[in-house]
C-alpha cells in the first residue's frame, strides 16, 4: 500500500473539486432524509417493502456498478480486451432474467428478509448458519475492495497517504449507510447510476476520437493478441485449448459463477426485495439487465484504448513489468484525456461507483449479520427498535473491518482475478445447494450444509492446486491461472456440492411436504407467485414479456461481437 502513495496524481483544479464537494454534500442529505423514514427495523433492512420496480431496478444495476465492475473490468479490457464482454452478455444478463421470472417470486412471496433466512426455511439451522457466516465474510472482503479503490481516487486527487484516504473513504460511506440503512443506500445507488454514466460516456467518446474511432483501434492493437475478439477467450482464461476455454467460459462463469452471484447474493437480491410487490420485485432485475447490457462499451473499450495509448501500459502489456498496474487504466486515461471540469465529473463519477459498490456491501451484511445471526443465534426476542441499533452498529464494525480487508485487495494487480475467486469460494456452493433444494422436494437438511461445506473445500483446494491463486502458496499442480483458475474452482465446487447432496439426501429423512410449501417449485401453488393483476399489465411493465425483449437483445450482441 505504501506503493500507491508515491504514483501518479489527477491534475485537479478548483472546479474539479468543488463538483466533488457537492456531490459528496448530496449523499450525506439523502442519508439524512432517508433516516426520517426509518421507523422500524423493517424500514432500515429493506426499505419496509415500499419502493416502485424503476428505483429498485436502477439500484439492482447500481450496486453492482462498483469498484470491480469499474476498475476491474477496464482492467479487465485493457489486459484481455473485448473477451471481457462474456461477463455482462453470459455471465451476467440470462441470469438476471433467471432471478426475475424463476426466484424472485420465492423470496418475495415467502416473506423472507434475506437469501440465508430462505435458506433456514428450506433447510434448517445447519445449512442457514454456514451460509449466513460465509456470506458475511464475503461481504467484508468485497467491501474492502470497494473501498481499496475509493481511497485510491482521494490518494489521486488529494495526495494523501494511503491508509488516511481509507479511513476518509469509508468515513463517507459510513456517514450515510448508518443514517438511512437501505433506503439511503437505494437512493443514493439510483443518483450514482447517472452520475457513473455522465462519468464515463464523455470518457469513452473522447477516448474514441483520440484513437480514431473502432478503426483506429483495429489498426493499433498489436498483432497475435485477442483484444478484438470475444471468442474463445483464452487469454481471459489462460487455458490454451480454445475449446476448453469456451466450456470454462459457458460452464464456470455463464452458469456456475453468474447464476450463483445474481440468483443467490444477497447484495442483489435485497435490492428487488424493497419493491412494493412481486411483480415489481420480478420486474427489478429484468430491467437491471438493460443498462447491464450495454455498460461494457463505457467501460470495457476504454480499457483497451487505455492499453493502445497510454504508453505505461502499453509498456506493461508488452513486457510484463512496469509502475503502474492495469488497475490504473481508467485512471491514467482520465489524467491524460479529460479537461479540468470533465475530470471532476469523471471523479465524482467513480466516488460514486466505489460508494455504491461499498454501500450494496455494508448494508446486506447489516441485514445478515442483524437477522440472521444475532437475532437468530444470539438474542431472539427483543424489541424492533433493538435490531435497527444492532443493524447500525454492525455497519460502523463492517466499515472498519473493510479497512482492514482493503490491504488484501492492493496485494493484487486485476482485481477481477480475486473477486473471481471469492465468488468461487462463496457464490458457486451455494448456487448448487439452492437451485437444488428448490427443484428437488427430497432433499435433506443434513444434505443442505454438507453440500455447501464440501464445494467450499472444493473450491479452495483447486485454488491451492492452481498456479497463482494463492501467490506463492499455490502449488501449481493444475495448469491454470488467473481468471481461468477461478472458472475451474466454481465449476468443482458446484459439481463436488451436487455429488454430496444427492448422496447424502440417499441417507437422510426428508422434510414433510407440507413444510415445503413456497420452498420448493412443484409444491408452491402457481397463484402464489404472481400479483393477481399482472396479466393485465402492458408488455414493457409484464415481467415475461420485458424478459424476452433483454434475451432477443443481449443474443444480437453476442452475435455481433463474436
């Protein structure tokens, strides 16, 4: 960390600063205004369920817009390039439209607070407790992610050491989260949506012209390189055989990894859970999937045009070594780009992205941690009033804990590499577990949560087995790294969860089916998912009908850029 001290600055100037000063000036009001609406601990968890599909369906996309989603994937774009797209047109959108017309109908029908809640439910204490703690942990890592990289933006502007632009950072997080819980952190999510695409659309076409438009960077893109080319992405996953890397792409990230993350993390989820009513908490995701659709030509390309013009990764690209990481691309082209003015939106821009992705963290390990541990394993039956203060005090311990976990993320160079990796750990088991617990009324408790300990370990011990995981503890037995690595551990971890379960179900008692009852599919009336008036419903507010729109839309693309 003591690295990022001494690099680069973003030339800032008066304007750019006091733009970042009234939009920082903006989100503590809507935390102050959205704590006036917190009444019950109901309100500070979710929202008290009140909030139109548009809000919720802007702040599902927005909490995903974070640090990784920003950084990472121009990152992303300026190391591997146009492959990098697989993560929105496979391994993002057909899962969200998953949630919204298949899964959100059993969290929000089932009146449940949180995706480890319909876990107990389903399972019991076993399966819920190893899920609740896991995800809580998860949390805390991804927050520090978040937060690594936000302090990165005030170390840039303000020149301040490292460690102080963290506690500044999560400071301002902090300030708002605690005051209005989700609403707040909904509110402010939706703002930053449009702050994030007025950041970086003026990015993108500048950088365009700079380059000469997709021609010039076709002409630029040094030879034998897969920048241009989605298909088979074997640099993105450095597996050599483009066949395997194709599977290691549809089967590890478009099924394992993507439907674990959206249909099952509870970051997302929440989000859709605040809607006024199922159909809007189905139609939450769906309309998600449009901006999801569309956001890699904001970030993806300007990370390969960083690679082609800014000579420091160029260098890096080529030889492997240099001072800065690509982790800067969107960065240094911001520096080298963008006017005075511009870059303070472009700033504000990417403080909103890292707040939002940081936010989404905190406030779904509040719930979980609130909910799902104290209220369910510690102190069961104390007043509302006590679980809202509960929920506030474990978001100024999950903030300073990020801080912490934040030294882990600068240990890596693409920090897409680790959050793959937790989302293997984490994701990957507990997509296997679910989506077999809900199709399948026989399987047991026990099943539950030895599944989902078992890919876990599954997981890990590929990562161990890989080149680089680890560092210099893995052991280099499996020829993977990098992404790919990953890819390769949530595939095991979901097949190894998979194995367990059915086995382990063959040697335990089932639940009674009347138990199951808005648990399981084939025993949950078809009436009980869907609000009464939908069919009524115009197509664009029809949740199957819009679904199909983002489907027909996201195919043309993968064509298109094949």
């Amino acid at each position: 960390m003591h690295t990022a001290d001494s690099t680069f600055r973003l030339d800032a100037n008066a304007v750019d600063y006091i733009i970042v000063a009234l939009y920082f000036m903006v989100v503590v009001g809507i935390g102050l205004m959205a704590r006036r609406q917190v009444s019950t601990s109901l309100d500070f968890f979710l929202s008290g369920r009140s909030l139109p599909a548009w809000v919720t369906g802007l702040a599902f996309i927005s909490a995903n817009l974070g640090a990784v989603e920003i950084m990472g994937m121009s990152a992303n774009g300026a190391e591997f390039g146009m492959a990098t797209v697989h993560y929105f047109w496979v391994g993002a959108v057909p899962a969200m439209l998953f949630l919204g017309i298949v899964m959100m109908p059993f969290y929000y029908g089932s009146g449940v607070r949180s995706v480890p809640e319909f876990m107990r439910k389903r399972f019991g204490t076993g399966a819920h407790l190893v899920n609740a703690i896991s995800f809580a942990v998860a949390q805390l890592l991804i927050a520090g992610i978040n937060l690594y990289l936000l302090a990165t933006i005030v170390n840039r502007l303000l020149g301040w050491p490292l460690w102080v632009s963290l506690v500044a950072a999560a400071a301002i997080v902090l300030s708002y989260t605690a005051l209005g819980g989700l609403s707040a952190a909904i509110y402010n999510e939706v703002l930053q949506f449009f702050v994030i695409v007025a950041a970086l659309l003026p990015l993108t076409i500048v950088a365009l012209h700079k380059v000469g438009g997709w021609e010039g960077i076709k002409d630029k893109v040094q030879p034998g390189q897969e920048q241009l080319s989605s298909w088979p992405g074997t640099d993105l996953t450095g597996i050599d055989s483009p066949l395997l890397s194709v599977i290691g792409i549809i089967f590890g990230l478009g099924f394992v990894l993507s439907f674990g993350y959206w249909t099952t993390n509870f970051v997302e989820v929440q989000r859709a859970m605040a809607s006024d009513s199922i159909s809007a908490a189905k139609r939450a995701p769906i309309i998600g999937a449009f901006p999801k659709m569309f956001i890699p030509f904001i970030v993806i390309i300007p990370g390969v045009i960083a690679a082609i013009i800014i000579p420091k990764l160029a260098d890096l690209k080529e030889t492997g070594k240099g001072d800065v990481k690509y982790n800067d691309a969107i960065l240094l082209l911001m520096k080298d780009l963008l006017p005075n003015g511009m870059l303070g939106i472009a700033i504000a821009g990417l403080l909103a992205s890292f707040m939002a992705g940081m936010a989404a963290n905190i406030s779904a390990f509040n719930t979980v941690f609130s909910y799902d541990l104290w209220q369910q394993y510690v102190k069961k039956d104390e007043e509302d009033t006590y679980y809202t203060r509960v929920g506030r005090i474990a978001t100024v311990a999950a903030t300073l804990i990020a801080i912490g976990t934040a030294g882990i993320a600068s240990n890596y160079s693409n920090l897409m590499d680790y959050l793959q990796t937790l989302f293997g750990f984490f994701n990957a088991p507990l997509f296997a577990t679910f989506i077999l617990g809900m199709f399948w009324k026989r399987m047991t408790a026990t099943a539950g949560w030895t599944g989902l300990v078992s890919g876990t370990v599954a997981a890990v011990l590929v990562a161990f087995l890989s080149e680089d995981t680890f560092g210099s503890a893995s052991w280099g037995v499996l020829g993977v790294s990098g992404q790919g690595a990953s890819f390769v551990a949530a595939g095991a971890a979901f097949v190894v969860d998979i194995i367990v379960s059915v086995v382990v179900t063959s040697f335990t008692r089932p639940k009674a089916e009347e138990d199951l009852k808005g648990l399981v599919y084939s025993l949950t009336p078809k009436e009980s998912l869907v609000d009464p008036d939908e069919v009524h419903l115009p197509w664009w507010q029809s949740p199957p009908k819009l679904a199909g729109v983002a489907l027909v839309l996201v195919i043309i693309l993968n064509v298109i850029f094949w």
